[in-house]
C-alpha cells in the first residue's frame, strides 16, 4: 500500500515536471512554429517502458495538450494530423483506460479530414475495447463514420452494436435505422424500426415509428422494383421514371421528413437536411 502511494506521487510529480518544461519553453517562445513529433510505436514503447507505460502515456498526453494550446489558428491541419492522430494512437495502446486522450482526440481530429476521423476511429476502437459499456465513446465512434468519413452504413453498423447495451437511448437504435438507408441498405432500417416499435411503449413515439415505418415501405416497394426492373434488362435504369407504369404504377411521393435520392444502382432514403451534395435526385 505504502509503495504504491509513492509510485503514484512519484508519477504525479514527473508529469508535472514534464508540463512545467514546455510551460516555461512556450512562455520563452511565445511567436514560435509548434510541431509535433510522430511518437514512437506503442509497441516500442512497451518493451522499453515496462511498468512505467502509464507515465509515457501521461507525458506524451502533456506534450499534445501543449502543441493543441500553442498552435497557431492559420496552421495548415495537413501538417500536423497525421502526427496528431499517431499520438493519441500511441498514447491509448500504452494505456488504454486513460479516458482523457478519448475525449481530446474527439475534440481536436475529427474536423481536420477524413482521414483524421479514420484515425480517431482506430483510438476509439481501443477506448471501446478497455470501456465497452462507455456510450459516450460509442457515440463519438458511430458519429464520426457519417459526420467526418461519409461512410453511413459503418456508422450504422456501430450504433447497432451500440444499441445493445443495457443502458443504450434509444437514439442508438434510431441512428443505425436511418443511417442504414441513407447507406442504401434501407431493408435494414426497416427491420430496425420494427424492432423499435415492439419494444416501445410511448403511443406518441410509436405513432412516429409507425410513420417512419411506413415511408420505409414505400421506399422498399421502389427498391423492389429497380431489382425487377435489373433482372428483366440486365442493367439499372437510368432513372425512376423508368419504373413507371412496368414495374411501378407511381413513384411514391415520400414526405418531408424524408427524401429518396437515386444513385444507380444504389436508392437511398435520408433526411433532406442530411442530403449529400454529390448526389441528386432522380426520378
């Protein structure tokens, strides 16, 4: 007991000694170009630290902390994500249940490119595997593949996953049914929503699942017949109006609350706020 309180004020007293060196090197240089080092890899890091991988952790966790502080807003993020997201990697394999590097990563990456949230994904992964009951890293996980990567049935998948755990919203569930049709996988949005609305006893949700549920049939009948349509021709129409009157006497006309956007050979059914700009609707 005693040793451990030792180790634990020796350690406290080290990481401080590391922030007061860049504290007292940033008020040196107040104007200077930060950079940030790509860290070694974790696994350098385990056969060298031994025990002391939670102070290597802790201490590169500073190191980042300074360079997010000092640097400068017109800094291009090209030249300074990919050591950034390397660093919170390297940090969070060393020490996996340090929760703090989770929240900064989320903060700082994300928004610098697709790739950056590629790399916030693979840390999550890890936060995910030391706290797999923690929905607020579940939550950042799932957001950052439609948000950030625009990779919806990813996320859709991760807050299906999500969803599963005892204490999960039912957000959870809501995101992986709307983000599977947004993906083109719209037969399992649907089934999601079905689920949904058994385990619900709320009569104004459920009103809105059955709702939802319904313009999810509707876009199901139109993907119904672009696969009949596919399998008579040999290839995907050009457009919806193809459908009609062969296959389809009319294209539904969906509500606001949703929109269907054809890419062929993909239908997708999304949000009209969610609209992604590539793609356009095609009737």
């Amino acid at each position: 007991m005693k040793f451990a309180i030792v180790r634990t004020i020796f350690l406290a007293g080290l990481i401080l000694l590391y922030g007061l060196v860049f504290s007292i090197q940033e008020q040196k240089n107040p104007d200077r170009d930060l950079s940030l080092d790509v860290a070694l890899p974790a696994t350098f890091h385990k056969i060298t630290a031994g025990y002391l991988k939670q102070l290597v952790a802790e201490m590169l966790f500073v190191k980042v902390s300074v360079f997010i502080g000092g640097v400068q807003p017109s800094t291009p993020p090209s030249r300074y994500a990919e050591a950034l997201g390397n660093n919170f990697e390297v940090m969070t394999q060393l020490y996996p249940r340090f929760i703090a590097p989770y929240y900064f990563c989320q903060a700082f990456l994300p928004h610098l490119s697709s790739e950056a949230a590629a790399n916030a994904n693979r840390v999550f992964e890890t936060g995910i595997a030391a706290y797999p009951d923690d929905l607020i890293l579940r939550f950042f996980h799932g957001t950052n593949f439609f948000l950030a990567m625009n990779e919806p049935l990813k996320g859709a998948k991760a807050f299906a996953e999500a969803a599963k755990l005892p204490n999960a919203p039912p957000l959870f569930a809501h995101l992986a049914a709307l983000l599977s049709a947004k993906g083109g996988d719209i037969s399992a949005g649907l089934l999601s929503l079905k689920i949904m609305l058994e385990s619900e006893e709320d009569e104004t949700v459920r009103a809105r699942y059955q709702e939802e549920i319904y313009i999810f049939e509707q876009a199901m009948a139109v993907n119904q017949a672009l696969n009949a349509y596919t399998n008579k021709y040999g290839v995907s129409p050009a457009s919806l109006d193809k459908l009609v009157p062969e296959f389809l006497p009319q294209i539904p006309v969906i509500k606001d609350s949703f929109i269907l956007i054809y890419d062929p050979p993909t239908l997708h059914l999304l949000r009209p706020e969610k609209r992604s700009h590539a793609a356009s609707p095609r009737k």
